[in-house]
C-alpha cells in the first residue's frame, strides 16, 4: 500500500479566500502551558502557509478534561497563537451554532479564527456522530488535518467530517510524515536497524513481533532492556512492576523468534549509574543502584554496527529510570548522536529521544522526528488509520 496515494497536501489546494478548516492537535500528557505550546508549534508551517496564501483560515482542536477538573477553554491558546502569529485571533464562544457560524461570516482573507474546545461537545466521541459532522461541515469549504497522531481516532472531527467536505488535504507536516514513512513500508532500505528503548509496554513489543522479519539488527536499552535481560538469566538488580512482569511471555516469545530467524538482539552489557555517573558491568550493578544509563561499552557496540545500517527506527530513552525529569539521559544524547552518523533514513520517536535530538541540533540529519505515537507503529505495520482513509479522495 502506497501510503500517499490518493491524498493531497494542502499546497496544492486552491485556499484564497476560502473557508479552511484546520484540525490541529494540542492535547498530549503534558498539559502544562509549555506542553501545549509546543505541540502549537508543530502546526505553525501549516498555518502560516494558509495565512500567507489568502485562506480564511478556521482552527479546530480537542483538549481532554484531566480527572474531575473543569474542560478547559482554548482561550489561552488563542493568546498565546496570537503573540507567535503577531496577529490578533478571534476565539468563538463554540465549535458549532450561531456564535461560531458568526465569526465566521466576519472573517476575511488571511485572518483566523479559533474554535472552542471539542470537548465540550459529546457527540465528537462518537464515531456515528454524522449529525455532528455535519454541523462543523457548515463551517469549511475546505478540511485539512495536520497532525498524524490523531488520525487513529475515529472521533467525528477526524472520520466523518472530512468525508462531508470535497474538498480535503493533509497539512505540511502530516504529509511529510506520511511521505518518509511510506519509504520505511512495506518494507525500509537494508540493512535495517531498530534502537529499542524506554519502559516495557505491549503496543511496541507486538510493532516489534510484527516487524521482525523485516529487521537486520535490533538494539535494545532502556528500562525494557532490564526485561530482556531477565528473561535471559540475568539478575540485573531490577524490580518489574506487575504490569511488566505480565509482558515477560512476549519479550521471551520475541527473543525466541529473534533467534529463529538469525536476527542479533543486541542488550546492554555495562551500565552508569547517577549521580556521579560510575560505570559497571552488568553483574556489578551495585545493590540500591537507581538512574541507571546504559554504559559506554554498550554505546559502543550500538555504534559498531548501526554504522553497518541503511536505515534506523528509533524509538524510547536510553535511561533505564528518570525521576520525572524532563531532560534527555546523557546515553538518549549520545544515540542521538550515533543514530545521525549512522543511516541516511532515519525516523526517530518517543519524548525523550526527540529532546535528545532538538538538545544536539540534529533534527536536519533525521528524516523525521515522528510525534505520531501508536499511529505510527500502526501506519509501519500496515494498519489503516481511520483519519488518513478519510482524507483519500
């Protein structure tokens, strides 16, 4: 499957005084005034392009109430659009109805409007919501979505709503996306490498089982690394969760097939530990040991032979345990070093490791740093994803 094929990036949409409805994504685990700031950025080429072509441009977005706090408005992020656009912004009182039909009926060429929170609305939740749809159609002559994330939702706003509109597109950065990863499927440039890392959990390690028969070599560090080694005898001084415990069965079904097929799992074999940064063997680790990064030795090796590779894609930290920093690990720094020197594709994702790369100016050696989360893995194991279906013509 061609992932581009049949879809249309926004720059070759006639948008010149028309009515474009942009659906960005600004909700994310962090819902701090920074984090959502930061996800805003992601989607500024997009808006700036549209502005500058003349569009009558219509913002739209969720963000999720957090436990039993109040929905939170998008008047903050209006301010905070406006001071990066240096331009004033009109904020509707609702996403739908005769407050949001009216500024729109006031905006003019180059101007822009933000919706309010989704969220306020129900019906967005549900997929069969046409009546909903239908609604938000009134307000576009155009959809565009930029955000590739969100398309594994089948929420009214990303399904149903692009279908109710001819006119339809990705935005600048949801089609680059699409683009690189269309290069990696079905199947990337060989050698290809995976950089496996961060915590255990089961939406990467079934990307992994399906992936295996694709990959060259596999390098596996982080916290999810320490389950590797457990299942292969060692006793690397760590206490799983249940949660991780419960994973044990499919890092040994991996491992198992890894081996099968001839494919070389590489593990840690030395570690740092914080905060004086002492490096030890895998049978050193000293009792109480926390912080741990993997060690130079191991950098090493993962240099070695990624430099043997074509292609690489990376995805989680380095660091076995942070502490909720918010700082990349040093070892997550130096991959991302190692990951640019090594392949000419290179798609890099997860938190952590994309900080590593922006902390090192690195971003122009990686073919994509993808913020599309399970969309990704699911677009890389030929999954359909419901938003992106929607916007093929």
């Amino acid at each position: 499957m061609n992932l581009i094929q049949g879809l249309v990036s926004v720059d070759k949409l006639e948008v010149s005084s028309r009515r474009v409805l942009l659906r960005v994504d600004l909700d994310g685990e962090d819902h701090s005034p920074e984090g959502v700031v930061s996800r805003l950025r992601l989607a500024l080429p997009t808006i700036k392009h549209l502005l500058g072509r003349g569009a009558r441009l219509v913002l739209l977005s969720r963000l999720f109430r957090k436990g039993n706090n109040k929905i939170p408005s998008l008047e903050a992020v209006g301010l905070r659009l406006a001071e990066l656009l240096t331009m004033d912004i009109v904020l509707a009182d609702d996403c739908v109805g005769d407050g949001a039909k009216k500024v729109l009926q006031d905006l003019r060429d180059g101007r822009l409007a933000l919706l309010e929170n989704l969220e306020f609305h129900g019906e967005e939740e549900d997929r069969g919501s046409e009546s909903f749809a239908r609604e938000l159609s009134k307000l576009a002559d155009i959809y565009v979505n930029d955000s590739l994330a969100n398309t594994i939702q089948t929420t009214a706003s990303i399904q149903s709503l692009p279908k109710q509109i001819s006119q339809r597109g990705c935005g600048l950065a949801l089609y680059k996306e699409l683009q690189i990863l269309d290069r990696m499927h079905p199947q990337p440039p060989k050698p290809f490498h995976v950089v496996l890392g961060g915590e255990l959990n089961k939406s990467t390690l079934g990307f992994l089982l399906a992936a295996l028969p694709k990959i060259q070599g596999l390098h596996w560090g982080g916290s999810s690394a320490m389950a590797a080694l457990s299942c292969q005898g060692a006793n690397p001084h760590w206490n799983p969760s249940p949660q991780e415990k419960d994973l044990f069965g499919t890092v040994r079904e991996l491992l198992e097939k890894a081996q099968q097929q001839g494919l070389k799992v590489t593990l840690p074999i030395d570690f740092t530990t914080a905060p004086n940064g002492s490096a030890f063997k895998l049978d050193e680790i000293p009792l109480g040991a926390h912080e741990l990064d993997i060690g130079p030795e191991t950098l090493a090796l993962f240099r070695q032979q990624l430099l043997q590779s074509a292609s690489i894609f990376w995805l989680g930290s380095m660091g076995v345990t942070r502490s909720g920093s918010r700082s990349p690990s040093s070892s997550t720094v130096q991959m991302a070093e190692i990951v640019a020197e090594a392949a000419n594709c290179s798609v890099v994702m997860g938190e952590e490791p994309l900080k590593a790369v922006e902390k090192t100016d690195l971003s122009a050696r990686m073919a994509l740093l993808s913020r599309g989360g399970q969309a990704t893995l699911n677009l890389l194991q030929g999954q359909k994803l419901p938003g992106v279906e929607a916007l093929r013509s």
